[in-house]
C-alpha cells in the first residue's frame, strides 16, 4: 500500500503531486484551488460554486460539449465539487490519455470564456439546484443546522449560497473572484495512476508558466466570539421527522486528536456495527437511516449525528442518541468495539487507496490541508495506537451541552416536543 508520491514546487508556487500506479489502467488527474465558501463576502455567497460550474461552460478554445466529450469520448469522468476551503476539477481516464486530459482541465481552469449569456443560464440552473435541496428534508436540516453551529459566520451558510446572492452576481463579479483566487501559489495539479512524476511537472510548467503568483484568500476565523444556536426547528407536513445533532469542535484538520476522532465516530454512527444503528434502529425500530460523520477545517470542525426518524416518537429517539453521547463521557469503549473501529478505519483506508481517484483525492486533500503530504502508513500508524481512553477523554472535552447544536424538521411540533428535546440534550 506504500504510495509512491512525489511533490515539486514550480517557480511560481505552482505544486505538482503525483502517486505513481505503474500496473493500473488509468490516471486520475485532479487541478486543486484552495478557495471556498468559506471565503467568500455575504454578498457574494455560492460564488466558488458558480465559477467551478461555469469552468465547464466553454473555454476559449472548446465549447461546453466539446469539452465533456473530450473526456467521456475516451471512456473517461469528469467532475468537480466545490468544498469549505477549497475547489476541485477532475478527470479519470485511461492513463494513455492523461496528456489530453490535462490539456482540457487546464483550458478550463485557465481560460474560460464566461460568456454573460451562458452566466445567466447557468445562474438559473444553480437557483434550481439550491431550490431542490430546500425540497429535500434532510438537506435542509443539515443546512439549519450549520448556521446554528456557526452563527452569522460564512460556515453557517449553504455552499451554493442562496438564490438572491446567485442571481445578483455579475460577469465582473466571477472575473473578479476568479482572477484573484485561481492564482499559481494557490494551485495543487495532483496526478495519480500510470505516470512519471517528471513528466507531469514540465508539463504543468508549461501550461501555468504565465500565473503569478499572489497572496491566498484569508478567511475569518472561528472563534469564541461566533456564537451558536442551542436549538432550531421548523414545522413542515413531511413523512418522517428528520434530525441533525452538531458538536463544534475547537480544534482543526492539523491536530493529533482527528485520529481520535476517526475511532470514536465509527464506534458512534459509522458503519452499521455502530452503536447508533444498533441501539436506535436495529433494537428499538425508530429509525431507517441514521449515521454520524465528521469534518475538520483549518481551526474547528464538527462531530455530525443525522437521522430520519418516526415522526411519533422522536422524542425517544433524541433520548436515545444523547444518552449514547452521555455513555461515551462515563465509560470507556470496549476493547473489542475499539478493535473492529481501528480495523474498519485501516480497512477503508487500504482498499480506497486501490482507486486513483482515491489517491489523486487523499493527495490533493492533504496538500491543500495539511500542506504535505501524509503516508497512508502514518494514519494507520496513528489510528492503531488510539485508546479507549483517548477516546473517553476527547469524548469528555467535546460532548457537552454548550457545544452542541440541535435541528429537526418535523410534522406538527409543540412546544411539548420542544420541552423533551431539551431534556434529552440536558443530559450532556
């Protein structure tokens, strides 16, 4: 499993990463640009997101078709998605065709055409997407539940930003943006798959030769000062009630504790062996889906529990899930939970990194995050020697009521209702 990874940095601050794959079939090529929602202006929220849609819009040399065909016409995916703190295009294709590849997403990253016409197309078709996720309840609650974890902080809003901020974003607004973001010292190329690292480099020296390079967005912090909402809820004749449960964490992506972490969310809601799935679905019947997942950023993150459940007895289920979260502080887990948590987590690990996708992914992710590059050895190093009382003690500092952020949308909720959440989250 050792990757074999390479990393230069050009004149101009440009890097280039590779992971070379000599016996695969494929490459995966991935240009990384560390700007996100999170630094964005509120009037110019869901912008990252508008411009990672309109780069597949045209470039000066290939229309819109031209370039998807330029790719899928080989058998190839291409993507991108737009993150927190940062934007990522990608292609998987056959490793004989990573030349033109890279030509392609290179065309789209630095030469795109931004027609006005095709923004105001665009623009709409953004508005729809965001207006289909308001039509998905359990999209929503994760939405209510990140402005109350970060309170008037750009974390707290959608990634897409909202259909006023979209629709009021002008040609020069993206120009703007773009030109000041997708600069050469805030540039990742990483490459995985059948391929030569020195290749890869004078080949993005070509194409990036002319980028300057300037300072990276600085984004606002989150401190004490950004303050959370204990409790938000929101009435709507739906199915099932459906819940998000937030702890915000006071520590970011580079931390030691992020292995604890790992451990303690597959013991709590990973997988289907998790507590929560066997307590709150498989014993009691409350729930179809719930799980937990958990994500860190620079200098916080949160620990995110979600659930559709029985609109009839989701008081119990709140009751339920906090008194897990209350047993983590009082007991340490077993040592064959924690057993099967650092196997899965080692599991997952070995058999994504079979994937060059998943190795241009962890590559990229790490430089953009961490500013290197971390072994996969590293991690599982790490994750093997976590305890159960780490986890106890990381359980202790971060599972208590001031933390914690609550959201449900549900059928008729009383005042009732609210009263027996809140005694089932003053358990913690």
């Amino acid at each position: 499993m050792l990757m074999d990874v390479q990393d230069s940095k050009l004149e101009n601050g440009t890097r280039v990463v590779t992971a070379t794959m000599p016996h695969v079939e494929s490459a995966t090529v991935g240009i990384w640009v560390g700007v996100g929602a999170r630094h964005e202006s509120n009037n110019l929220a869901g912008i990252s997101h508008l411009i990672e849609h309109m780069l597949f819009k045209g470039s000066k040399k290939r229309s819109a078709v031209e370039i998807s065909r330029a790719v899928e016409g080989r058998g190839g995916y291409l993507n991108a998605f737009t993150q927190e703190e940062s934007t990522c295009y990608y292609a998987h294709v056959p490793y004989d065709f990573q030349d033109q590849t890279l030509d392609v997403l290179s065309d789209m990253y630095l030469n795109p055409r931004l027609d006005k016409t095709d923004i105001e197309k665009e623009k709409g078709v953004v508005v729809e997407e965001i207006m289909m996720y308001r039509d998905q309840p359990q999209h929503m609650v994760q939405e209510m539940l990140g402005q109350a974890l970060w309170k008037g902080h750009p974390l707290g809003r959608p990634i897409s930003g909202s259909p006023e901020t979209v629709k009021s974003m002008t040609r020069d607004d993206l120009l703007n943006y773009k030109n000041g973001s997708y600069v050469a010292d805030n540039t990742v190329f990483a490459f995985a798959g059948r391929l030569s690292h020195d290749a890869c480099v004078e080949k993005v020296r070509k194409y990036v030769a002319r980028l300057k390079p300037k300072a990276r967005h600085i984004c606002r912090q989150v401190t004490a000062a950004v303050k959370q909402d204990a409790m938000v809820l929101q009435a709507k004749d739906i199915e099932q009630a459906h819940l998000a449960l937030g702890v915000r964490l006071s520590f970011g992506m580079d931390d030691r504790r992020r292995y604890t972490l790992r451990v303690l969310n597959v013991v709590l809601g990973e997988n289907m062996s998790s507590r929560l799935f066997q307590i709150v679905r498989e014993k009691h019947g409350l729930a179809y889906s719930v799980h937990s997942s958990f994500q860190l950023l620079q200098e916080t993150g949160a620990l995110v529990i979600s659930a559709g459940l029985d609109r009839k007895r989701r008081v119990k289920a709140v009751e339920l899930i906090t008194g897990q979260l209350a047993i983590f502080r009082e007991q340490p887990v077993s040592a064959s939970e924690l057993r099967r948590a650092r196997d899965y987590i080692i599991g997952q690990i070995r058999l994504g990194l079979e994937s060059t996708r998943n190795q241009m992914m962890w590559i990229g992710d790490n430089i953009m995050g961490h500013g290197k590059f971390i072994p996969p050895e590293d991690v599982i190093k790490a994750v093997s020697a976590v305890t159960a009382d780490d986890i106890r003690t990381l359980a202790i500092s971060i599972l208590k009521r001031p933390l914690i952020s609550f959201s449900m949308i549900a059928p008729n909720l009383s005042e009732q209702d609210e009263a027996g959440f809140r005694k089932g989250l003053a358990s913690l």
